[in-house]
C-alpha cells in the first residue's frame, strides 16, 4: 500500500461522503489529506514502521486519517472505506470522472432515475430522460453527452506528461548505450506536450535486435504500464517518419490534402511526386516542399496552424522554457512546502530566474499549514534579510497564494493585501458550487484590487478531479478588464489553465503568467510542462508576464 493508493482511497472516500451530503468538513478533510499525501517526497510505510505516531506532525493528519493510515499500511483496507462502499453503487464514482459531472448532479441522476453508470447515463441522455430532471435541462443533456463521449475517447489508462516524459527519456537514454545509434527521438502526444499520454512513439534509425532480425516495430510495456512502440526507420525518410508519427491525425490530414493539390504524396516514407522521392530526411524538408514553414509539435492539431503557415509564410517565436525570467508561485515550510525560503531561492537562482515570489498559502487552508498574520510579518522579515544577502542575484517578492472564500472574498483583509508583492488568488474550496455562483464568486476576487494573479483558474486534477463549473469567457473578460494575469499552472497533475482556453484567452488580450507551484526544490523543474501547454496555446514572450524583466512585469500593474 503505497502513498498514490493511500491518497486514491481517501479521495474515493471524499466522493462517496459528498454525494451521500455528509458533512463539508469532512469531505474535504479527506480530499486535501489526498493531495497532501500524494505530494509527500517519503513513503508513510517508512513512517508507521517507526513510530505511527510521526503521522500526526504531517500538516493535515490527525489522529483519525493516522489511524486510518496506518491501518491501510498494516492490512490493506481501511473498515470505514469498506464501510461506506457497501451498498453504494461503485458505477456513480465513475460518473464523477465526467467533465462538469459532480457529486449533486450525480446524487439528481440516482435520485430521480436510478443511474448507478455512464453506460446507463448515456442510455438516459438518449431517451432524454436527463433533460426532465428539475434543474437540469436540454443544455444540461447536451453537455453530458459531449462529457461521455470525451470520457470514452480518453477511457483508457493515460499518463500524465510528466510520467511519460520520465519514461521515455529513461528508454531513449538505455537505447543510446548502442554506439550504432545516430538518431533517436519520441514522437506521438508526447512530442505534442498534450496532457496526458498513451502510448510513447520512438523512432529510431538504427536497426536494432529487438523481438527478431528484420523487425521495424516493436511494443514493450515498462515496468510502470505505459507502453513503448518501437520503430526503426530509414534515415533518408526519418523527418518523414517523424512527422507522421508525431501527429496529430487531423494535422497530417490536412497535409496529406494540401500534398496532392501540389501533384504530390506524403507519408512516412517521404514525399513523393511522380513516385520520385524529393524530401523527408528531415521534417524542414516535408514543410517545405508543401510550401509551409517549419510548424513546432506542440500546435499541430488542425487548429489554424496550416491556414496561418500558407497566408503569414512565417509563425511567430513561440514561448520557450529560456524565456521565462521568473516562477511566481512557490511554497516553502510556511505552509505546505518542504524546503526553506532560501534553499527555494537559491534554486531559483540555479534556475536562471531574475525574480520569484515565495507565495505560501493563507490561514483558511488549514490542511496546508496555512499562514496566520503572524507567520506573515515574520516570512516578511526573513524575506527582507535574504534580500540584503541575494542583492543583485535575484529579487525576492512578498507573496500569498490567498484562498478565494465562498462569497468572493479573500482569506485575508485588504490591509495585509495591499503590502503584498503578489497576490495570488486562487479557489481550494467550494469546488462544486453552481456554475452561475461559481462564476460570480471568482469574479468577485478577480475585481479585488490587489489580486494580480488568479490561481489555477479550474481547480482541476487531471485523471482524478474534474474543473470547477463556471462560465470561462466570463472569468476570461475580468481577468482583462481587471489586469489581473491568468496563471498556468505548470504541476502535471494540474496545467491549469488548459491549453484548450489559452488561446481563446489569449485572442481575448488576456495575460499569463507561468508558475510551478512548486512545494520542495525539484519542482521548479515542472516551469517545462506549463511553458510546452503555453506553446499549445499559441503563447509567445510578450503574452506572458513572468518572460518579462521585473520592471516590466511590475509596471503592467
């Protein structure tokens, strides 16, 4: 029984209690001792072999999840989650995994129409039986059918970037102890920096032993469950093969058509034209003979990158991870981080970084060791000293990652905001609400004076929690109307705003800012998966605030 498990059962039981309507507290004691755990860089096996009793010093665990703890560690279960599983149908848990699906809509299907899975809920959607529901509706339907059929695209098991990339690097370096290799690269979503992965693409031109001689393609599944295909190419057509195997499907699509109204073929093989080989050693060659500019991965979706290559001939410098001066959400042992502010700092430095901000989280996220007043005049006091010590190596900026309250309101009075550096607003609570209240709650703190940044924007966990309800054009707007930066969220758990907003914000004139969140010295290194979902978004240096120098970044408020 590991942390990941520990942390999935506590999660299970969050959303068993909530669309049973226990009590708040409750529920989300369980959900934030999940995400706590999950982020905790030791095993709690380690811990209840010592003394179970160190439980209690994790900000977050008391005695009741100790015990529980320790009694999933020594046996495997855990009597209450057992408990509250018997007789609760295990298929409305799976309904939970639909976007925009939560514990009082999924509490409405079971009430009214005995919907115990998304087999049945679709069954219902079609009879448009979920649109007689009191509070439902037509639209309601319509948006739970989009739901199931993205749930069914991504129902198999997919990793998370982070994962993906790890594991492929891992191979790709194993695979480079060969001296016979000259070329080798992953392909797929991967190379895309979508989300989440399936399967790892790598080509390689090296003919490799693999299954048997003569073999191009082969599958291994790592230890960890993803699953490799192995491809061995010719290096005359490896940019050829790149492309086609990096994707996406649409994209090639497009290509394959904009091909033949030019007499050509392309394919992983090449291009063609007459049958006569003219390019594909490099994917330079096979952009350039369908009379595109090179196209970077990360936006090759059939989303206008074709359209916009043809009328501009060029793309704009796209956002890299050098470019980015600054990381503006850090935690430290203030709140729930595991390092100091200067050990964060001299990361920072190693980083590259001209300026951070150390943005512990406020007093109402308790779970997270949340500062009171207090612990801020004294953060303050530490953080002017390092100041002294680190001038003209990087500056340090008063921050707080402040809790956005039910109302609207932020976890701390406007006369500690206003001697913030950094405000970051962001939601950990009240998940569920209504979208037209949830919309109306975020743009309440959005139109505080002092929030520059709001936080995480969905609240989502990618693979375990689904993004608040709200209406996002509408968040969008004030966030413009306010000059208050969007962040993305570079956590690989999160990447939160989406890629699939960025450029819809982006179009609207909004501002980012690119943070790791980061809780101990190793996630600074996650800045390389927001800035990939940024690319996907179209971002370049001038959209995002923290590519800035500090006096830019401080005069655009």
């Amino acid at each position: 029984m590991d942390n990941k498990k520990i942390a999935g059962i506590f999660e299970e039981m969050a959303d068993i209690l909530n669309i049973k309507g226990d009590i708040f507290f409750k529920i989300n004691a369980y959900r934030e001792a999940s995400l706590v755990i999950l982020n905790l860089p030791y095993d709690l096996r380690a811990v209840v072999d010592k003394n179970p009793l160190d439980l209690e010093k994790i900000p977050g665990i008391g005695k009741g999840l100790k015990d529980k703890i320790t009694e999933l560690i020594q046996t495997g279960k855990c009597k209450e989650h057992e408990d509250l599983k018997k007789g609760f149908p295990s298929g409305l848990l799976e309904l939970l995994q639909l976007r925009g699906v939560g514990p009082k809509k999924v509490k409405l299907l079971y009430g009214h129409l005995k919907i115990k899975n998304i087999k049945e809920l679709k069954n219902a959607c079609s009879k448009h039986l979920v649109a007689k529901i009191p509070g439902m509706g037509p639209k309601t339907e319509e948006d739970i059918l989009k739901a199931i059929d993205e749930h069914s695209h991504f129902a198999t098991k997919r990793s998370l970037i982070s994962e993906a990339t790890q594991e492929a690097l891992r191979f790709i370096e194993y695979l480079k102890k060969s001296p016979e290799i000259e070329k080798i690269q992953y392909a797929g979503s991967l190379r895309r920096k979508q989300e989440t992965i399936g399967d790892i693409d790598i080509l390689t031109t090296d003919v490799l032993e693999i299954l048997s001689e003569g073999d191009t393609k082969s599958g291994v599944i790592l230890e960890s469950g993803i699953h490799v295909d192995l491809r061995v190419v010719d290096d005359k057509c490896f940019g050829a093969a790149l492309h086609y195997f990096t994707g996406s499907k649409e994209h090639n699509i497009k290509i394959r058509d904009l091909a033949k109204k030019k007499g050509l073929k392309v394919s992983e093989y090449g291009v063609f034209k007459n049958k006569k080989m003219i390019a594909g050693k490099t994917e330079d060659e096979v952009f350039k003979a369908v009379g595109l500019p090179y196209i970077i991965p990360e936006i090759r979706r059939d989303d206008g990158e074709i359209e916009y290559g043809l009328k501009y001939k060029k793309f704009p410098d796209f956002l890299g991870v050098d470019d980015i001066k600054a990381d503006l959400h850090l935690h430290t042992k203030y709140s729930d981080g595991d390092n100091s502010i200067e050990e964060m700092v001299t990361a920072g430095i190693k980083a590259g970084y001209k300026y951070l901000a150390i943005t512990d989280h406020s007093s109402l996220v308790g779970v997270a060791g949340g500062m009171g007043k207090k612990d801020i005049l004294e953060q303050w006091m530490e953080i002017d000293k390092l100041n002294k010590k680190f001038r003209g190596k990087i500056k340090i900026l008063k921050g707080c990652e402040v809790d956005i309250l039910k109302d609207g309101s932020l976890d701390f009075e406007d006369s500690v905001l206003k001697e913030l550096d950094i405000v970051i607003a962001s939601a950990h609570l009240y998940g569920r609400l209504p979208e037209k209240e949830q919309t109306a709650r975020l743009i309440a703190a959005i139109e505080n004076p002092y929030v520059k940044i709001l936080g995480h924007p969905s609240g989502r966990l990618i693979n375990r929690r689904a993004p608040m309800e709200f209406d996002v054009e509408k968040i969008i707007d004030a966030c413009v109307s306010n000059k208050v930066a969007l962040e993305i969220n570079s956590n690989p758990s999160r990447l939160d705003l989406s890629d699939k907003y960025i450029k819809t914000a982006k179009d609207k004139g909004a501002k980012f800012v690119i943070d790791t969140d980061s809780h101990d010295t190793d996630q600074l290194q996650f800045m390389y998966y927001g800035v990939g979902i940024a690319r996907r978004g179209w971002l370049t240096k001038k959209d995002v605030l923290n590519a800035r120098s500090f006096k830019e970044f401080d005069s655009y408020f």
